[in-house]
C-alpha cells in the first residue's frame, strides 16, 4: 500500500487519542480525519452497534467509508457503570468528538462542562445542526439544511429545489470540526489549555452559498440556479454525442476557443466576428450551441477526449460512481485502498474505499485499521483503562459493555 502507514515515519498525529461518540457522517468524519493522520480514534458505540452498520440503500456504505482506522467499543451509556467507563476512557483523551442533540452529552457528564474539569488540556469538538442561536434545538439533517440554506435552490432547475448529489454538508461539517482541533492542539501546544470547538451543518451549507450571496451583494442580481445561471463562458457544457453517450466540453478563454475550433476543424466558427470574444460567444450562445451539438453529434466521446486532451483544452467523460473504481487515473495513484468490510452480507469480504485526496511527503494516507466489528477492542480498551479480566466480564455480563 503506498502510504505513510507503510513506512517508518510516524504519522504526523501519533500518539493523540481521540475519543469519539459519533453516529451518521458528521462526527466520524472528523474521526477518520484524525484517524488517517494518525491519531488513536475510539469510536464509542451503543450496545448494539451504531445504527449505520446496519443501514439500507443511499446509507449502505455509511460505515465502512467513514469509520476506517478507528477502535470500537459498545457501551451502554443508560447504565451507571457504562457510563462510568465512558467518562474513564473520555478522561484518556486528547479529543473528544461527538454529534448528539445539545443536551445529550450532559446526561452523562460526558459533555466540554463536566470533562473539562477532569482534564483541562481537553479539546471537544461537537458537530451540531445549528450553531447557539434560535435554531439550535432544531433537529437537522444534510437535506434539511440544504433546504433551507439555499443550496438545494442552487442545485436545482428552478421550481424543483434538489439535494447534491452526496452528503456534503455532513462530510465537510466534519472536516471543519477536525481543522478546528488542529488548531485548537497547536494552541494548546502554547497555552497548555484545551476548548470546546463546534461545527455546524447550517453554518457550514452557507459558508458553501456564500459565493452567491456575495454575488447579490456585488451586483444587485439573484444568483439564478445552476442549471438556469448565465454562463459566463459560452462552451461551457455537456454535449449528447455518438451512440447517445455525453461528455463535458470547455473553452473558458479566447485562447481555448482558437485552439477548441482548430482541434475540431471548425475554422468559419474561429473566423466568424460573432464570435470572436468571449462575451461575444455568450451573448451569441444561443445560436452557437445548437451549431455546435449538431457537429459534434456524429463524434464519439473517446474521439473527442483524445482530440482534446492531445491540446490540453477541459473536458470530462460523464461518470457513474461505480465506474470510478476502474479509473485508470485513480488504480495508478494509489487514490483507492482496500478494506474488509464489518458487517452486513458481505462480512469479511474485500472492498475498495477512496482515499483523502492530499499527500503528505509525497505520499498518500493510507487504512492501518479496517473498519471495526462491534466492540472489537471493547476488552482490549477496558484493560487499559485498568479493569482486571474478572471485572470486564462483570462489565460484559451485566450489559453494560459489549
């Protein structure tokens, strides 16, 4: 496996312990960024198992995506002893991660308030829907805030608002709530004190429109949904061409467009004054882009791709998520890893995960621990809190953990 795990230099975050009571997608994905760099992370799960194992449909690869490099322990947080063991082990950590209702958490002194005053140097992260504010209470969920924070008007045609196409939100909550550790850990590193560190759904899906909102603020217009927008570039879409097959093609510039037209033998488009300048080409789009799909209709896909690539002008196949597991792109840069599969009917098999997509001294991050079965290192983690085997089968046989 090319990554960092597989030679001798540490991981930049060894030797950190997080501790996280995560479900979803939200909380372990700051988990498993912590984790691919290499921090201890110990995913807390209920007695039975974090209810994504187990999910269907949209929800199926949940688990194993976001939960690779981690430890599992089951605990009942509802029985005094479970309880007691959680706050032991949160007590061991550098980072407590978790994304419960506000509330949650206090129940069991398992919140910033009560584990700070145990551990100073403690850094919380909570992932909520809303930052503290009048929503806050509100139960949210990716769809929700996409709703109501403007990118599902964004992304839609207009009347027919329409979620991303994946868990945007939630994926990059989670990211923003690991940069704040980071930087929580290095001030930490001066000050000697750890914080509590939030991250929100809302806030984060208007951080992703604010581009927009910034565009209304600058120019006094509405940005128009991205299917229905005013394109600032003329070839700037998909075209339907050979066998009915799609792909997207690109000029964003005067320069691209001479080349585009001598790549494609359109020689009067290049010579036509009505479309000499950029501007010139959007105000003339409607009457270009029917020319060009009528002429590029005949053309396979791979045909154009080559003509295109050869000249280093933009252009994409239209993909399916399935398809990318034989990317050829993806297989040679070691950007897919294999795990084994926790759950489901297909435990214990091989499957392929995307890998993060930076380096670190020229290397990818790469999975040390498959994604974990239910309380695989439910004993292994109690021993090292100091239970004796006598009292961990105490602990196993009233319920308490599994």
């Amino acid at each position: 496996m090319n990554s960092l795990s597989s030679g001798t230099r540490p991981l930049p975050l060894a030797g950190l312990r997080v501790v996280e009571f995560t479900h979803m997608v939200m909380g372990p994905t700051c988990g498993m960024v912590l984790a691919d760099m290499g921090a201890e992370v110990i995913k807390v799960e209920p007695i039975d198992g974090d209810r994504t194992r187990h999910l269907l449909g949209a929800g199926a690869g949940f688990f194993p995506m976001f939960n690779r490099n981690k430890k599992s322990i089951a605990i009942d947080l509802h029985k005094p002893e479970g309880a007691e063991v959680a706050r032991k082990l949160a007590a061991t950590a550098d980072v407590v991660a978790e994304n419960f209702k506000p509330g949650t958490m206090g129940k069991y002194g398992l919140d910033y308030a009560a584990l700070s005053q145990v551990n100073p140097r403690l850094i919380y992260v909570a992932h909520k829907g809303f930052l503290p504010g009048p929503y806050e209470h509100r139960t949210a969920l990716d769809e929700v805030v996409q709703m109501m924070g403007g990118l599902a008007y964004m992304t839609g045609r207009p009347g027919d608002p329409l979620r991303a196409g994946t868990s945007v939100n939630d994926i990059m909550g989670g990211m923003f709530g690991a940069i704040g550790a980071l930087g929580a850990l290095i001030q930490r590193g001066i000050t000697g004190r750890g914080q509590e560190v939030q991250s929100a759904l809302f806030e984060n899906n208007v951080f992703l429109v604010g581009q927009h909102m910034l565009q209304y603020a600058v120019t006094g217009q509405p940005a128009a949904p991205m299917p229905a927008r005013i394109s600032p570039w003329a070839v700037y879409d998909v075209f339907t061409v050979k066998d009915g097959e799609q792909i997207f093609l690109a000029a964003v510039s005067d320069a691209q467009w001479v080349t585009f037209c001598d790549a494609l033998g359109f020689s009067d488009l290049k010579a036509n004054p009505q479309f000499a300048t950029n501007n010139d080409r959007v105000r003339g789009r409607a009457t270009l882009l029917p020319l060009l799909r009528e002429r590029l209709a005949s053309r396979s896909a791979a045909e154009l791709a080559a003509l295109l690539e050869a000249r280093e002008l933009p252009f994409a196949p239209i993909r399916k998520p399935e398809e990318l597991f034989d990317d050829e792109h993806l297989l040679a840069t070691g950007g897919l890893a294999d795990i084994t599969l926790p759950d489901g009917e297909r435990a214990g098999q091989t499957a392929q995960t995307t890998l993060f997509p930076f380096t670190m001294d020229g290397q990818r991050l790469g999975v040390r621990l498959h994604p974990p079965t239910k309380g695989e290192h439910t004993a292994e983690l109690l021993a090292g809190l100091g239970y004796n085997a006598q009292a961990i089968e105490a602990l196993q046989a009233s319920h308490a953990v599994a």
